[in-house]
C-alpha cells in the first residue's frame, strides 16, 4: 500500500469545486481554536476484550496475529453501506460504531504471550488539508476522529497511527496469520509479503481459517459484559414490537403496509440503539410463508396474521433477534390459534430440555418432535409422527424447512466458523446464547394441507440464555402465548 492511512480515490474529481489558490489554503488552514483533549475513561467493555484476547493468545504461541477492521464497502459509485467494523474485531477491542474504518488490531508475539497493537487513522490537523478537502474522512464532511490517546484509554489498548502499520508489514512472514475476509486489500498485502517470505508459489490459508475458526468459538459463551448487553437489545426490541402494534392503524391503512411495519421499528432502533441487526421481516398473510421476506412491500389486512423478525443492534453490535406472529384484527380466528399453539408447544418443549450437557442439535430434535406429531394429530403427513420423524423420512419437515436454532451475539447468526463439533454437535455451557425458533409454514399453493392451512405462517423466536443449571429466556416478557398477544394488542 502506498500508505495505510490514504484512502482510496472516488470518482468524484470531475465535479470538485474546492479551491486550490494558496489564499484559499492559507485561509482555511488557521483561525482555529486549539483542540482540547476530552477527557476520558476506559470503557466497560475494555476488560472483557482484554480477557478475550489473552485467551487468543494462549491458542496461537509465536504468531503475529492481524485483524483488521476492514474498510466503508461501496454501496453504488462514491456512497458507502454505513461502516461497521468486521465482528471478530468488535469482539477483540470492544470498538464498535464508533470505530475508525480501516484500523487493525495487531497482536505481536512475545516470550510471555502477545502485545495487542491497535493501528487507526488519527485526527488530522489543520495543517493538512484533509479535514476540508477530503470526503471519504475529512472531519467537515464525516465528523471529528478519536485522538490516539484518548481511544488508548478508551479502550485500554497501545495505540499507533495506522501509517505506522507499514512497519508491521515489513515484519510478515509465513508465521503471521490474518482474519481473511476482514480487509481485502490488507489481506492481499499480507499475502504478497508471505509468499515472498516463503520463496514459494502458493500460500495456504489453513493457518488463517484455523485463526477465524478459534475466534469464532471464541463467542460461543458470552461474558458477563456480553450477556449484559445482549438483555439491553431484548429490551429495547420489546419497544420496537411495542411501537408497531401501537402504530397498526396507520399500517392497516397503508397500501405498503409492511413497510412501515420497517419503519416504525427502525425508528425505535434509531432512536434508543445504533441500527438493526438484520432487515426486518414484516410478512403479512401468506408473506409469511417466505423464511426471508424482507421486500416487505406488501398491504396488512385484517383478518391475516403477521410475522414480524427483527431485533435491535446496539451500539457495541449486540443484537436481539426476535420474532413474533400477531393477528392483525387482534385476536386469532380457530385455525390460526391452533398452528399458533402448536409452534408454541414446539418452542417450549425445546426450552423445557436447555441445560448445560446437553446437545445443541437435542434443541431441534425436541422442537420437531412436536412439529411431527402435531401435523401428524392434523392429519397432514403420509405416516404416523413416530415415522416421519425417522432421518429417512421427515415428511413433516415440509411445513418448517429451517432449523430451530442459531447462536446469537454481534452477529445474528453468530459463531459461523465454529467446527461442526462445536456447533450442531457441541453441547451446551453456560452462558451461551441463542434463539430458539419453531415455524410451521403452509404455502398459499400446497395441496398436501386443507385449504383452511394454506397461506398460514407461524415462527415465534426467542433468545435464550444457557444458566448453570438450565436456561432463562431473555425475551420471555416479550407477550407469547396467543392469548397474551391478543391482550397486548387489546392494552395498545
Ligand atoms: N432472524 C432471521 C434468522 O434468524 O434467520
Ligand atoms: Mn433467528
């Protein structure tokens, strides 16, 4: 890189207006008040990420480690997705939205362990004319940067101007790992520098998947800090949940009203944490039979139910994820009671086995056991339950394709790189966290099911804690039982 802290150029020359003359330069480069440092503490979080990277260390002796934040991704020619740094990033240093695009933390191994580095671009002073001429990062066109000091204690991190990450590529050899898929011109940089280190042709990344692997089940068990931030997204979701149901007239109303079913949640979010941990699902009446719809264009009809998964993602990028299925009107016909009490039942008998030893795949296995017999009670399979829940057989399995649970945290499927053996096939400790999300899903067009089923759709999401001696669900107060939705749609 010709220099860490130069961002790339953007298309936009052949519209520049700022002026070059040196009277314009001289001018806007003084009358300025000195800055002040602000005073600051360091963060709740800095011990805990602290903690997290001592235990990195102990799994990786003798190797440089690189994680970087990554950089703004390119939404359509010069307008950027809002920045969000890279998760195993957010986890190793407790920076979330108030990070710094392109920094990285660097962990550098010495006799006793590792020193943790974080690299970032820094205020620029006035004597550039970065903070006037630059859009990407100028403080008048993005806002004021972090002094390196101040995030230092901050965060409790060494910190150094990411110019002077140059240094630390010069250093690369094959002993030094990257998260990969953080920063691809970083990881390319690094890469280079490897291979010519090795004198080779090729470069394998096993050392750097077995990197993002570790880091990954890293997150499997959340800290205190973790759990607390997790019980602050389930709170401040129940009030985006709240909102809408206040909001069901104007959505009624509303050709499109789905989308402001999004909008009013998204406002709640806005408002009390940072943004959303995934787009919103807001599918009414058969929308809901899509796992994934989030085109969310749709009318809400009374009479329909409606599916609605979002969750709120705080500032540290903790997410709730939480879904619940309302009846528009306000109260359940006979039908869609009976599917919504059936998905209940799934959902409770999955919870009623959490407890540290067990399984994380027993959590599905139960909630499809109910899933089976009730279809099976309906008279909706070809065989009895017991046989269709054989593994060669799972017939029920075609009104709830997805699978109950997913491990949640910064990310709202979280821990994706952990091994198998980990994941589906690990058991349970305390202070995991995860969803546990039953569905039954009758397609508009399905003619396995009586025509009363079709265009009926049921998920009920919650996220739950593993304790030292069963399970808490954080969402519990969040109404679930089809009369306690149909009393709080009555009380807004
Ligand atoms: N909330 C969406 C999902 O879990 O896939
Ligand atoms: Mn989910």
């Amino acid at each position: 890189m010709a220099d860490s802290s130069t961002p790339r150029p953007r298309a936009t020359s052949n519209r520049s207006t700022t002026p070059q003359s040196s009277s314009f330069t001289d001018y806007i480069s003084s009358g300025w008040a000195e800055r002040s440092e602000v005073d600051v503490v360091a963060r709740d979080q800095a011990a805990f990420a602290a903690d997290r990277r001592n235990r990195l260390s102990q799994r990786f002796p003798g190797k440089r480690l690189i994680v970087p934040a990554g950089a703004a991704k390119v939404r359509s020619n010069d307008t950027d997705y809002p920045f969000r740094t890279h998760s195993t990033f957010a986890h190793l240093t407790g920076w979330g939205s108030d990070a710094v695009a392109g920094s990285v933390l660097v962990m550098e191994p010495t006799d006793a362990g590792h020193t943790a580095t974080l690299y970032f671009r820094p205020a620029a002073g006035r004597d550039t004319n970065e903070f006037y001429a630059n859009s990407d990062v100028g403080e008048f066109w993005t806002g004021p940067r972090p002094s390196l000091s101040n995030v230092a204690t901050d965060l409790g991190l060494a910190t150094l101007p990411l110019a002077q990450f140059e240094a630390v590529l010069d250093l690369v050899d094959s002993s030094a790992l990257i998260v990969r898929d953080a920063d691809r011109d970083m990881t390319d940089q690094v890469d280079g520098r490897r291979l010519l280190m090795a004198d080779s042709e090729a470069l394998e990344h096993d050392g750097d998947d077995d990197l993002s692997r570790d880091l990954s089940e890293l997150r499997l068990v959340k800290d205190s800090y973790e759990v607390g931030e997790m019980r602050a997204a389930v709170n401040a979701t129940q009030q985006g949940f709240n909102d809408i149901i206040a909001d069901l007239p104007n959505i009624v109303a509303h050709a499109r009203g789905e989308r402001l079913v999004e909008g009013t949640f998204n406002r709640r979010a806005r408002a009390e944490g940072n943004t959303v941990g995934y787009d919103t699902i807001a599918a009414s009446g058969p929308h809901a039979c899509v796992l994934h719809w989030t085109r969310n264009d749709g009318p809400v009809t009374p009479g329909d139910l409606i599916l609605i998964d979002a969750g709120i993602e705080l500032d540290s990028y903790y997410t709730a994820d939480i879904t619940r299925t309302l009846p528009i009107r306000g109260s359940f016909t006979e039908i869609q009671r009976r599917v919504y009490d059936a998905v209940l039942e799934a959902a409770d008998a999955a919870f009623a086995i959490v407890r540290p030893g067990i399984k994380f795949r027993d959590i599905h296995a139960e909630a499809m056991r109910v899933i089976a017999e009730k279809t099976a009670e309906w008279g909706l399979l070809p065989v009895s339950a017991e046989e269709s829940l054989l593994p060669d057989n799972q017939y029920h399995r075609r009104y709830m394709v997805h699978g109950t649970s997913h491990h949640l945290g910064i990310d709202v499927h979280d821990c994706a790189a952990a091994r198998r053996e980990m994941y589906l096939d690990g058991v349970l400790e305390p202070g995991m966290v995860f969803t546990i999300e039953p569905g039954l899903y009758f397609q508009p067009d399905d003619l396995t099911v009586p025509e009363e089923y079709r265009g009926i759709g049921v998920r009920i999401e919650d996220d739950i804690l593993v304790t030292q001696d069963g399970a808490e669900n954080l969402s519990v107060n969040i109404p679930r039982t089809a009369d306690a939705v149909e009393a709080w749609m009555a009380r807004s």
